[in-house]
C-alpha cells in the first residue's frame, strides 16, 4: 500500500530524507521488490548528506575554515578555491550558505544514481 505515493518502505527507511529525495527515489525505483528496495535505502542512507548539516558547514566556513562544505560535498577543486581566497571573499560561502538545499540535492541525486548503478552491478 502507498502513502501519498511514496512506497511506505521508503519512508520507514529514509525517515531523514527530504520531500524532494522521497519523490525521486519512488520514481527511479518504481518496480522493485520489498528486498531490493530495502537494500537500496540501506546503501543510499549511508552516502546521503544531510542538508542541515551542509548549511552547518557553510556557516563553519564563514567563520573558521572555509570551504569546507565543498570538501563534504566532494567538491575538491572548489574546496580548495574557497579555503585558499576565503569562500571567495566570503560572497561564495555565503552563497553556499542560502543554496545549501540546492548543494545536497545535487549531491544527494549523484548518491541516487550511484547506488543505482551499485545495485544494478550486484545483481548481474
């Protein structure tokens, strides 16, 4: 049975996870079973990043090691440009820091994807 659409599975596993997370995963895993599905939200829990903690890192940066939510994200390059001009003259840390919703989506859909790919190779 499904709650407002989304596999109830998928939200006793991802509780954390925000509304736009919870649409994206129903529909990329539209078709599976209870144990595929479940591995699935096993896997992807462990790559997720938390929004709240990426705006917490943003705020880190503005005041003590810039850049550092970049590095979290996997941003290296751009971790290493904000850490050495200081987000940038604080202006792109700042940005982070209104954008950090957009930052763990974007990074969330990778993981999404990646794990995909995971399951898919585990399966063959």
């Amino acid at each position: 049975m499904e709650t407002n659409g989304i596999n109830p599975l998928i939200i006793q596993f991802l509780y954390n996870a925000t509304p736009e997370e919870l649409i994206t995963i129903n529909s990329r895993t539209k078709g599976f079973s209870n144990a595929e599905l479940e591995q699935f939200c096993v896997i992807y829990r462990a790559k997720r990043k938390d929004p709240q903690l990426i705006l917490i890192l943003a705020l880190i940066g503005l005041f003590g090691i810039a850049g550092i939510q970049r590095f979290f994200i996997g941003h290296i390059g751009m971790g290493i440009l904000y850490f050495f001009t200081a987000g940038l003259c604080f202006v792109g840390t700042i940005i982070d820091a209104v954008n950090y919703k957009d930052l763990a989506m974007e990074y969330n859909a990778k993981m999404i994807t990646e794990t995909l790919s995971t399951l898919n190779m585990i399966a063959r």
